[in-house]
C-alpha cells in the first residue's frame, strides 16, 4: 500500500512540473522556465540546435523565456528580431 501512494504522489509531483514548467535543455544545461499558461505542451524541449524556424513553431516557449529574463538563451544573429518581435508581444501583454 506504500508504493501505491508513494507512486501517486510521484506522478502528482511529475504532472504539476509538467504542467506549469517548461523543461529546456540548452548548451549551460538543464532548466526550469515557468510557462505563460498551465498545459501540457512543450513539456521537454531541446534548444541547442534551434533555428528560427524551430522559434517560431514554439512560440509559448520563447515567450515564458523573454518573460522570465532568459531571453539570451535566444541564440544567433537570425534571432534578433524574432527576439524583438516576442519581447514586444510579451510587454504588451504583461505590463
């Protein structure tokens, strides 16, 4: 009966990290970025080799990162104005 519930307060701590953190693996390592709305997408992302192209389909992401100050995990010269472009969305929707 110990592992059962051992079990359940596992998967309630796995579920809660899922649904409100981003887990964002980068070239300084593994961390936690707090998303902009509580679901399950984009759960474990791997950035290292990311394009614009690869920005733009993880939008959400991007935008919790500028949000919480990581913005410079936003890597490339091609990235600056996508990096311009989402912390403008992200001041006016925040502020």
């Amino acid at each position: 009966m110990q592992r059962f519930f051992a079990g359940m307060v596992c998967g309630a701590v796995l579920l809660y990290t899922a649904m409100h953190y981003h887990i964002v693996r980068g070239k300084e390592g593994v961390f936690l970025v707090p998303k902009i709305s509580n679901n399950l997408s984009d759960t474990y992302v791997d950035i290292r080799d990311f394009h614009l192209g690869d920005w733009q389909d993880h939008k959400p992401l991007a935008a919790a990162m500028v949000k919480n100050d990581q913005g410079e995990m936003l890597e490339g010269s091609s990235m600056n104005s996508f990096r311009s472009q989402v912390d403008a969305l992200v001041n006016g929707l925040f502020d």
